[in-house]
C-alpha cells in the first residue's frame, strides 16, 4: 500500500479532489480531522460587523481600561 498527502488551499477544492477520489477503484481515503486556523486576513474580515452599532472610541476605551483597573 502506497501513502499520498495532498495539500489543498480551501474547503471547495478539499471536497472536489474527496469526491473525484472516491470514484477510483483501490483508493481508501482518511481525512486528517486536524483544521488550520485561518490566515491573519480572513480571521480579520470574519470579525467584521461584530462592533456595528457600538460606540468604540480610543477615548472610552482606555476609558474603561484605567476605570477598571483603579481601585474603588
């Protein structure tokens, strides 16, 4: 038995060589379940929105910032 690993960049591209490799005959196919975390950029543009409608100003958070840590 012959071991290959093969790299892929997303999931839709995952899928289509997991499909395409299942049509041949003598072909076992174990998935890795470990996932990558996702790249600086996408990380970023998945957290967009999450501050919507929020009043987020350096001046109230370093606000908040010295109001919690001083000690009453």
């Amino acid at each position: 038995m012959e071991t290959l690993k093969i790299t892929v960049d997303d999931q839709q591209t995952k899928e289509l060589v997991v499909r395409m490799l299942h049509t041949i005959k003598g072909v076992n196919i174990k998935e890795d379940k470990r996932t990558t975390s996702p790249s600086p950029s996408v990380a970023l543009k998945e957290l967009s929105g999450i501050w919507a409608g929020r009043d987020v100003t350096l001046a109230g958070l370093r606000d908040k910032a010295w109001r919690r840590g001083s000690v009453a």
